[in-house]
C-alpha cells in the first residue's frame, strides 16, 4: 500500500562495482563499529569476487556509501571526498572510520563521574535540545527536542538529573527491543516519524513497524509535492506584510545575537604570543625563586634578548604561587587561542547563512516562501527563543526551483531559498551541469543543465545574467559571477543548507539585469 516510485536511474562509478561485488553475493554480517555513531558495515561474500565491506555513514551532509575490499582499500565511493574530517574518501586509499566523537553517553555506563560529564555537557549557551544534540552521543535534533520536552515535565525539570532519568527512559528500547514506532502529523499532514513516541509537536500515530512509518512518511511527501503551488496576489501592497515583517524582525535580532558574539569573542582573544609570555614569566620564576627578596615588585632576568626581561611581582604572594597562578592563566589563553578561531569560523558561517535568509525572505512571494525561511531560521537554532511560531510549515507548501528554458533550448534551474539551493545543486544538477552564483554575497545557486551538449556563450551568460539578477547585487550594472561545472562545487563543512565550497571557478561579469528570450516552466521540483 505505501510502495515508493522508483528513482531515476544514474550509472554511477559505485552502482557499477556494486552489480560487480553484491550482486549475487551472500550478506554474511552487518556491524555497527562505534556504539551510537550512525554508521554501519555490511559484510558481502562472493563466489568470484571474494569478500567486500558496504560502509554507510549516514552523517548529514557528510554521508556517503562507501565499498572496501577485504584489505581494507577504498574501491568506490558514492561521494568522492579529499577531506572529510581528516579523511580521504577516495578510490585506491586505505578507509578509516569516521573520527571518534568525545561525546557522553547516553545510558549509564557505570564510569566514575558520568553524571558530572552529563551536567557539564548540558551547560553550552543556547536551548538545551541543542546542548544535547553536541554534547551526548546519538543524539539527533528529533531525539533531543523530544527528551527536553520530557524532562521539562518532571518535577526537577530543569535540573540535570531530570534529563538524566528522561535519558534513560527515551532509550530503554535499545535494551528491550519494545520501540513504539510511529508518525507525527500537524493537521492533517505528515511532518516526521520516529521509533519512539514524539509529544514535543502534532499528534503520534503509531504505526506497526518502523518500515511502515518511513514508507507512509515519504508516500506522504511524494503526494504533497503534487499539490498546486501558491501565486502571489496581484498588486502593489504586500499581501503578506505582516507575515513577512515578523520574520524579518527575527531575522534582525537574530543577526543581533551572533553579531554580539562575535564582538564578544573579539575581546576574549588573546594577543599572539601572550599565553608563551606568560608560560616564560612563570617558568623563570620558578627557577630564580630563590633570589626574590620579600615585598620585591620587579624582577629582572637576563634572557638572552637586548632588553632584560621584566617581571612584575605581586608582594601578597610567594614566588611559587605566582608562578602556579600565571600557567593557569596562560592555559586559559592557549584554550580560548584554541577554541576561538573555530568559534569564529562557526559564527561567521551563522551570519553568511543569516544574509541568505534575509535575502530568500526579500524575494518571497507566497506565504509558503516565508515560512521556509522561518523553518530554515528554526532548523539552524537561529530563531529567538520567546518567539512563538508563525506558521505551521508542512512538506507539502514547499514551491520548487523556478525553471526557465533559454532561446537555444536549455533549461537553466534557479534556487529561490537556501533549500531550493541546496536542492538544485546537489539534487537536480549533474556532475557535468555549469553552476552560477554571484561572487562574495549571497544570491541563489543557478545551474545550466547541458543534457549532453556544449552549452553557447549567450546561453552561458544568460545564466550568469540570472544569478546576479538573483543576489544582493540585483540593479547594478556589473556583477562578478563564478562559473564552474557542479562537480567542482562540494557542502562547506559544517555549513547550512545552500553554503558550499568551490575548488575551481571562471568569473564573469554581467549586468544584475533579468535576461531576455526566456520562457518560464512548471516550477515544481
């Protein structure tokens, strides 16, 4: 009753090694190497072939299939990655797991201090399902929001003992066997599913296997993409100005908050070469300790250097509880030289992220559109936590790529939100297709489907035409645009939807102008 379509079919460099070594093979073992980390080996054997390793890390954006021969060499990947978290996915190199996560249980493990790692864990900035999701194992989004509602319903529920024991209730399945699978649905619609019952949004309906709920959950999808798409009204006041006001104004104070934290980090860095300053005071203070006189303020060393090193003492205590003081002060300084950078990284990546939505928000045209930057804005735990939701967001209000057809015959794709990017250019392109996007701010991803053929340069330039005209360079004269074939276009690490890196580019310029002699197609993905 709930059978999926079939896929299009792609000949892909892994799909053909698979026919080569699974097919007709025997599944003699499947394995999960790291406890609560989401990767799985199926162990094949084949008469001719010998044995194989069907690796599935279901990371995110970083997953992939990867097959390995019995030596443990990479034969193919389904995605080629150089670098995926210190590790080459790449055919011909020996396969590694993915990195251990430094992680807390989620089941008492009977260690010494396993409560006190839970607290700390649980004292990140931010709402606590996300302190959960980066500080205990095996624990995706769903799972946390739903184990933050539970405990928030104990009598201690702010208290990390009662997200201890909601813990280990959400996961004594593990250790029973007893899951409660089922689908969650907000009126009327189908929004997600779990092994467990989900109280924190819609209502559960449970389901007699997990295999049911996925395959009624996707069903679901595939019928609501279906539906007609909602038109903007016709005129010149904003049909949708009040829907589209509030979320501007989250977006604002969102762009607030990470703007604060960087400035924030900004004073909390400290000077190049300062923790070694001190790590240097300290260590010389330790060895002349002996020849400071009591009540001394200044000691001078000679290091070696023109000028004599100058130590400023404090009188109200001994040489050797200085010297202790000043290396806890510069580790201090060597962790926060540590963790800085990649903060920074982290907040910077927030707030390109934040210029997107709030370009995705200035071109909506549907109350849809608008609800999927919020949904966007909630998914990066960006939205401000005492504002309540807007809208309900359903699968199925979610317009398509718009799809126009040049002159010449080719259809070029335009992502109007950060998904419908991250969709056109890792879903619908080819490897083979040219990808377009404005250079140095954001604007949506363009892709110039070649269906085999050479693309022209009107054509080519028409594209680059739309994905200027499709940024925050819209109205200017000239805009550098970034051309490249999408195989050369990778997810940024740790990036939100639609933020990728590029290994090799073209740059064109053109006007940030809507190009001539295009015919406008169903915009449904």
């Amino acid at each position: 009753d709930y059978k999926l379509r079939r896929g299009v079919a792609r000949e892909t460099p892994l799909l053909l090694l698979l026919r080569k070594y699974a097919r007709d093979a025997l599944l003699t073992g499947i394995e999960q190497p790291q406890a609560y980390e989401r990767v799985v080996r199926l162990h094949c054997e084949h008469k001719v072939h010998g044995d194989t390793w069907l690796v599935a890390e279901l990371l995110g954006h970083q997953s992939n299939l990867i097959l390995v021969d019995s030596g443990g060499r990479i034969l193919e990947c389904l995605r080629r990655m150089p670098d995926a978290k210190g590790r080459e996915l790449l055919p011909g190199r020996a396969y590694a797991p993915p990195p251990a996560q430094d992680k807390v249980s989620p089941l008492d493990d009977g260690s010494e201090g396993y409560y006190t790692r839970l607290a700390a864990a649980l004292q990140q900035p931010g709402p606590r399902w996300r302190a959960l999701v980066n500080g205990v194992a095996g624990m995706s989004p769903t799972a946390a929001r739903e184990l933050d509602w539970r405990a928030a319903r104990l009598d201690n529920g702010e208290q990390p003992i009662a997200v201890f024991q909601a813990l280990q209730s959400l996961w004594l399945p593990v250790q029973t066997g007893e899951w409660q699978p089922g689908l969650v649905q907000e009126d009327g619609n189908t929004v997600g599913f779990a092994p467990y019952v989900v109280h924190f949004r819609g209502e559960f309906v449970p389901t007699a296997t997990m295999s049911e709920a996925l395959a009624r959950y996707f069903a679901a999808g595939e019928s609501a993409g279906q539906a007609g798409q909602a038109t903007m009204t016709a005129g010149v006041a904003d049909p949708y100005a009040g829907q589209r006001a509030a979320v501007t104004t989250a977006l604002n104070q969102a762009r607030r908050n990470v703007e604060r934290r960087l400035a924030a980090l900004a004073g909390d860095e400290p000077a190049p070469g300062e923790a070694g300053r001190l790590r240097s005071q300290a260590q010389w203070l330790l060895a002349l300790a002996s020849q400071i006189s009591p009540g001394q303020t200044i000691l001078e060393v000679d290091a070696g250097d023109s000028e004599p090193l100058r130590i400023q003492l404090d009188p109200n205590l001994s040489p050797i509880e200085q010297a202790q003081q000043m290396f806890k002060r510069a580790g201090k300084l060597e962790r926060a030289a540590a963790f800085i950078p990649q903060r920074r990284a982290e907040l910077q990546t927030d707030l390109a992220f934040l210029e997107q939505l709030a370009l995705d928000l200035g071109g909506a045209q549907s109350q849809p559109e608008i609800a999927a930057v919020e949904a966007e804005l909630r998914n990066a735990g960006l939205w401000p936590r005492q504002k309540p939701a807007l809208a309900s967001h359903t699968r199925g209000q979610q317009s398509g790529p718009l799809r126009l057809r040049s002159a010449q015959g080719f259809e070029i794709l335009v992502g109007r939100n950060a998904r419908q990017n991250e969709s056109v250019t890792f879903k619908l392109a080819d490897t083979r297709d040219l990808w377009f996007h404005v250079r140095g701010m954001p604007g949506a991803h363009v892709v110039l489907r070649a269906a085999g053929r050479t693309p022209d340069p009107a054509t080519i330039r028409v594209a680059a035409q739309l994905a200027a005209f499709h940024s925050a360079a819209r109205g200017e004269r000239s805009a550098d645009v970034i051309v490249t074939e999408r195989r050369w276009v990778g997810r940024a690490p740790g990036g939100k939807p639609g933020q990728v890196l590029v290994e090799r580019e073209e740059v064109i310029s053109v006007p940030a102008a809507w190009p001539n002699d295009l015919t406008e197609e169903d915009a449904t993905e």
